[in-house]
C-alpha cells in the first residue's frame, strides 16, 4: 500500500469533510495536513486493512477535536480581544530573522547559480514549477531516473551551501 496515493486520491474529499466539520477551510487545512503525518506514522508502522477509512477517521476526529478547542476558546475569551489586542506581539519576524531569511536566499541563489545548467533547470522545474519528474524527464529529453538524480544532485548541492557561512 503506498500510503501517498492514499491519501492525495481522497484528498479533496477529506478536505470538504474537514471544511464541513470545522466551519473554516484554512482550519480544514490545517486537519489535513496534521492527519497526513498521523496517517503516515501508523501506516509505515503497520499494516491498514482499510486505510481509507482509517484516514477518513483520523481526519473526522482532528476536524471535531479543533472545533471542540474553538468553541472552548470562543466562551473562554472575549471575541474582539477586549480592546488588548495591542498587548499582543506581533507575528511578524524580527529584523535580525529578515536579515538571515535574506542572507540565506541570496547564499541559495548563489549556490544555484554554480550548478550546472541542466541540474539547475531540473530543479527550478521540481521545486518552482511544481512539475513531476516524468514531466521534466520528458522536457529535458532524459529518463525519469536521470531526472530525479539532478533533482536529489541539486538540493544536497543546495544544502551544502546553505550550511557553509561563505
């Protein structure tokens, strides 16, 4: 049982599911991907007979557990904060994290830059364009074992670079 097929050919389904449990689709998200982890974890430990509906479980219970904690927290709290959302910190990153988010990019660019052009295609193909190896194998004119090798090449190269500090 390959436990990816699994999940992504229900995957719109448990999400309607989760949206209408929890009333909130970024909520359902949220379910979805925390029972993903759960789904995986059980499964490579042992064998589902019906890993459907073992999913579609795990996936009922986050969805009702999250909207049990909101309604908690809706009679536990004052809906508009009590005029102390100004207390609150912010979420946003400090600069220091901006400067190091920005440090890091540019060392990845960098490191991108070094890579040969037809690993470095093969990559902006996977991760930026979001296509699967057997479409960068058929745009590239190369096997699918190849494709993925410049992939896996392309992100330990990466890696490598984004570990060294110049």
């Amino acid at each position: 049982m390959d436990t990816l097929q699994v999940f992504l050919a229900a995957k719109a389904e448990l999400l309607r599911y989760a949206t209408r449990i929890t009333g909130d689709s970024s909520e359902a998200a949220d379910v979805m991907q925390e029972a993903w982890l759960r789904f995986r974890a059980v499964a490579g430990a042992r064998q589902l007979e019906e890993p459907h509906g073992y999913l579609v479980r795990i996936v009922g219970n986050l969805a009702l557990d999250r909207q049990r904690q909101q309604g908690r927290a809706n009679r536990l709290f004052i809906p508009d904060g009590g005029g102390l959302a100004g207390f609150v910190p912010s979420d946003e990153p400090s600069q220091q994290a901006v400067l190091e988010a920005k440090d890091e990019l540019e060392r990845l660019r960098l490191a991108m830059e070094r890579l040969p052009a037809r690993t470095r295609r093969a990559f902006e193909m996977h991760r930026f364009d979001g296509m699967k190896l057997i479409e960068i194998a058929v745009e590239l004119g190369i096997s699918k074992s190849v494709a993925s090798e410049l992939v896996i090449d392309a992100v330990e190269f990466c890696k490598k670079a984004l570990k060294r500090r110049h």
